[in-house]
C-alpha cells in the first residue's frame, strides 16, 4: 500500500512541477501538501482506508496540468487512470 501511495505523489508533484496555469507550480504543490495533513488529520481514530484517501487527495486536482478550466476533472481522471494501469495498481489494492 506503502509503494502505491509514494508513486502516486511523485506522479502529482512531478506532473505539478511542469505546471504553468493560471496557479503556479509552487502554489499547487503546497496546496496539496497541506491537503494531505489536513486529511490525516481529519482521519485520527477513523477506520478509513488510508492508501485511498491520501491517493485521492494527491490526485484530486492533477488534471490541471493540462487544462485549469472545468474539464481538469475529466483530464484528472483520465491521467489518473492511466497512471494506475501503467503502475500495475488495481482499484482492489486502493
């Protein structure tokens, strides 16, 4: 579970280091940092998956490094899709 969640966030900060949109790239990286304490926060004594969430947090706005208009929820799907078939990561193991 460990290795999932470490390549998806060298997946995310690697794709936001590139990112030239209406943010910049600074800004989205510590936005989904911050993202990432406050969800483990938020998830103290809940009985969550935690792979799943903190993924999700890190993928939750990727899709801006193609577009920052609302289709960055579809690109960020598509992405995220295909980073997780590339990986070998089923949604079982999420």
């Amino acid at each position: 579970m460990q290795e999932i969640l470490e390549k998806t966030r060298k997946f995310v900060l690697d794709a936001y280091s590139n990112y030239s949109g209406k943010f910049n790239s600074a800004f989205m990286i510590a936005i989904t940092e911050e993202s990432i304490v406050l969800a483990n926060k938020i998830a103290i004594g809940k009985r969550l998956n935690m792979t799943a969430l903190l993924s999700g947090v890190y993928l939750h706005d990727v899709g801006r490094v193609i577009t920052d208009e609302d289709a960055h929820t579809e690109e960020g799907r598509k992405m995220s899709e295909k980073f997780f078939e590339e990986n070998g990561f089923s949604e079982d193991e999420t």
